[in-house]
C-alpha cells in the first residue's frame, strides 16, 4: 500500500492555509460537480454531460486511476492541450509537473480519492511567470469506486505560448462529509446512465413453452 502523508502535510482549506478565491472557471465546475451529488457525497462519471458546461471545457478534464497505476488523463480540454503543446488523452498527470513536485502531486491526488476529499492547488512556470489555479473533484466509478476525478485549470500565461513544467505553489484539500450509514447501501448503485455511459440494451424474454429441452455446445 503506498504511504500517504500524514494530514499535517495536507493542509485542509480554513485550517492552516486559506487558498486565493476561486476563479469563475473553478467555480462553474464545483457548482455543476455539486449539483451531481443528489444527496451523495460523490456523484458518479457517467452522469458527466460536456453539453452542461461548455463554457469551462476548454480548461476541464477528467482523471482515471486503476488500481496502484498513476491518474491518467481520460479527457483533457484545448486549452490544457495547447499550452502543454501536446494531447494529453493517456498521459500522466505528475507528467505536467517539474520532476521535484510530482511525489508531491502523486500524494496530493492520492489523498482526494482515498478520504475522499476536493482540491486545490495554485502553480508556476516559465520562472513565475505563469500563474495557474487548480481544482480537482472525485468521481465514481459505475462499479462504485472512487477512482476518476473532475477537474479544471485555469492558467494566466501572460503572452507565454508554452510555459513548460510547473511547479506547486500552495495546494490544500477539503474532505467530504460522509453520508449517515443508512445511506452507504444506496450511494454505491449508480444511477440511470447519462452523459458519457451508453444506456443498457432491453431484451424480451421469450416464453419456454412447448419448446424441447436440448443442449447447445458453444465453442
């Protein structure tokens, strides 16, 4: 099991370290990951509609983690791609960060889907010449697992057409409430597909009646 820093290390927004106000962008996105929820303190993947918020998908993207394997970018906006000068679909995401910080990043990323919790982290690059802000928010699997992650970045480049690797600059994490354990049974079912997830295939069964019972070898 991979050792996680202890919460010390992770500060959590209102406690040790209070993070700059959200950008409009970061705000859309918790907004619309919130209103997933339905009463759930994480919604699901498949309930992702792009259409829902088209105004930040230039700069949103979402993360899968399998198993011990590192996040991967499943979906990654134009905005991230081009300043990056490359299609980050398959990609690492620590891949973004300058070799020092991506234990950190890894960590960091780690602690959202394992408390669960949001978060957010502020970034540098090109010698601070280039600001960016950071939001991460969990997702489930439709298995029920907590292993995809919604997020944005939002990045003031200043003219800089590709600032390179950055580096962190404060980073914090909120946890998520649980639910009362009257609703833990209900939590780990997703709901009908929508957005991304394709809808289950309906079959009649036929009726058995007066038809001979035979044997079918399938090779």
């Amino acid at each position: 099991m991979k050792h996680l820093p202890p919460l010390d290390d992770m500060p959590q927004t209102g406690s040790r370290r209070v993070m700059p106000p959200p950008t409009p962008a970061m705000v859309d996105v918790r907004a619309y990951w919130q209103g997933l929820c339905r009463g759930q303190p994480v919604p699901f993947r498949s309930q992702i509609d792009p259409a829902q918020i088209t105004s930040v998908l230039d700069r949103a993207f979402v993360l899968e983690r399998r198993r011990s394997e590192l996040a991967r970018f499943r979906v990654a906006g134009s905005q991230l791609c081009t300043a990056m000068g490359m299609d980050l679909r398959g990609m690492p995401m620590i891949s973004l960060f300058d070799p020092s910080e991506r234990r950190r990043c890894s960590d960091w990323l780690d602690h959202i889907l394992s408390q669960p919790a949001t978060g957010e982290m502020t970034l540098t690059a090109g010698d601070a010449a280039v600001q960016a802000r950071m939001l991460v928010l969990p997702l489930r699997s439709d298995m029920g697992q907590i292993d995809r992650m919604l997020g944005c970045l939002e990045i003031t480049s200043n003219g800089i057409e590709h600032p390179g690797l950055y580096r962190i600059g404060d980073l914090a994490t909120t946890p998520i409430p649980r639910p009362p354990r009257a609703d833990v049974a209900e939590e780990t079912r997703a709901p009908c597909p929508e957005g991304f997830a394709d809808p289950a295939a309906r079959f009649a069964a036929r009726s058995g009646r007066n038809r001979p019972a035979y044997l079918r070898v399938v090779k």
